[in-house]
C-alpha cells in the first residue's frame, strides 16, 4: 500500500499540513517579489487541500493533484462546494487534460506548486526530471513553478540521527521512527498510529522513503527541461542554500517563448 492511504485519517489531526499553511503563505510573498498575477493553479501532491483551500480564498482558480485517494477524500471534504477538479493521478508522468478526451490539449497553469517534500518521494534522478518536465508541459508559457525539498543533510542529520518522536491525543497516538541510508541518500520515516476506532485501538503502520537530490542536480534538472530557476532559497526566506540548510524552496519560471 503506498504511503499516506492510512495516515490520511489523522494527517490534519496530528497538525501536518500546518506548514502547507506556511508554504502558501511564502508562495504569496514570493508571487509578489516577482509581481506575479496568477489567475488558475495546480497543486501537486496536493495532500489534504490547506494549501488549495488557502489560495483559492486569494482568488486563484484552483485544481489539485495527490496519487492517494485517502489524502484526496480529505480535500474534497474540506473543499466542499468549491467546484475544485481534484486528481488521483501519480508523478512523475501526471496529465491534466482540457477535457477527458484522450487527445484533448493538456492544460496549462500560471502556477504550479508543490509542498512539504512531496518530490523526495521520487526515487531517482530520472523521475525527478520526467516530474519537471509535466510540469513544464503543464505551465502556460511565463508560467511559474514553486516547490520545497529535503535537503541531503536533512535526511542525514533529522531523518538519520534524531530518537524517535512520540505523541498522544484523546484518541490518537504516534511514533515517529527514521533512519538515513549514505549509500542512497535515501531515508526511510517509519510512522506507527494508534488510532481510537470505538472503545478500542488500531494500530496502523506505513514506511515514508524520501530520496535527496543536491542543488547540483535539482537545478541542472530543471534546466535539462527547459525550466529557468528565478529563486533557490532556504526555505521560508530569501537566503541562498548553504550546507546546513534543511530544506530549499526553488522558484522557477517557463519561458515565455
Ligand atoms: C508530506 S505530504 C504533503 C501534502 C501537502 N502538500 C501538504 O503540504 O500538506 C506528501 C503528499 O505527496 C503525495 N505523494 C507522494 N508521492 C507522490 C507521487 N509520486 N505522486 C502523487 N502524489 C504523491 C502523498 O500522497 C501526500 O499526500
């Protein structure tokens, strides 16, 4: 079973897409630094909807995208009466289309986004770049990208060498376990939940593995698409990446031509 189709009941619970909340709210400080108006966007690995839910209170028309159909459940609750299209589809190779019709033009966004990681999950050098290229696809010309990523050093340092992390609530507890893998630069997130499901408890448990990509190769990626970077930051500010940072948040643009 993928990741997320158990933790989904209680994601918006245990408080995760609080920084999906702060990830919006930088987006719209970024949106403004480059005087950016956007009118339709898409919100890759879309989670449960805060980010959506957010920018579609701004104005923007919005549409969302998660491979998890739980995650998608969620969203399409907290959007409700929104007329928001919602799509289970997975990347890297996603499609959106103008209509259902198979050879229907693809559609094409002012804004694309992509938060708290989502493209760690991809495994390797190849399906990050075939992730970059929908999205090229998918951006009207001019049109801008937004994303987060793990840093290498964070899966080393956070993933790789912090204890476990616990917590309860009336009706839900959890244990956070990690580990890094130096040969990959991969780290797997073991997530174990009690949930409260009547007068008893249900243990759920799901393996996340996110994947580190260094800057090197996030921005020659993005380039190798057609992609030009506008911004590399450390993430929630407007400083350049160093080797401690833990998280990036590249800004990127397609050409207008
Ligand atoms: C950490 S959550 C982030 C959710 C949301 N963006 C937020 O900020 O709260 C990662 C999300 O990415 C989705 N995801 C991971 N890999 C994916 C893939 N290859 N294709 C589509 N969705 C994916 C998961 O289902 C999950 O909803």
């Amino acid at each position: 079973m993928i990741p997320y189709e158990k933790f989904a009941s209680v994601y918006d619970r245990l408080e995760a897409d609080r920084f999906s909340v702060r990830m919006a709210e930088y987006t719209l400080k970024i949106l403004n630094r480059f005087e950016v108006e956007v009118d339709e966007a898409l919100d890759l690995c879309c989670g449960t909807g805060t980010a959506i839910k957010i920018f579609s209170d701004r104005g923007m028309v919005m549409s969302g995208l998660d491979r998890s159909r739980e995650m998608l459940k969620r969203t399409k609750e907290k959007l409700r009466g929104r007329n928001i299209p919602l799509y289970c589809q997975e990347l890297p190779r996603f499609e959106i289309r103008e209509k259902t019709m198979s050879r229907a033009p693809l559609r094409g966004f002012g804004l694309v986004t992509c938060f708290y990681d989502s493209l760690n999950y991809l495994k390797n050098e190849r399906e990050l770049k075939a992730a970059f290229r929908a999205v090229y696809k998918h951006l009207r010309p001019g049109g801008w990208f937004v994303f987060d990523m793990n840093t290498p050093h964070a899966l080393k340092t956070i993933w790789g060498s912090q204890p476990p992390f616990s917590g309860v609530k009336d009706d839900v507890a959890w244990i956070f376990r990690s580990e890094f893998f130096r040969e990959n630069t991969t780290a797997n997130c073991y997530v174990t939940l009690f949930v409260k499901s009547g007068r008893s408890w249900k243990r759920l448990d799901e393996t996340h593995t996110e994947k580190g990509f260094s800057d090197k190769t996030i921005k020659s990626l993005l380039k190798d698409v057609g992609l030009t970077v506008r911004g590399y930051y450390s993430c929630l500010t407007f400083e350049k990446p160093t080797g401690t940072t833990n998280r990036i948040c590249g800004v990127v643009q397609r050409p207008e031509k």
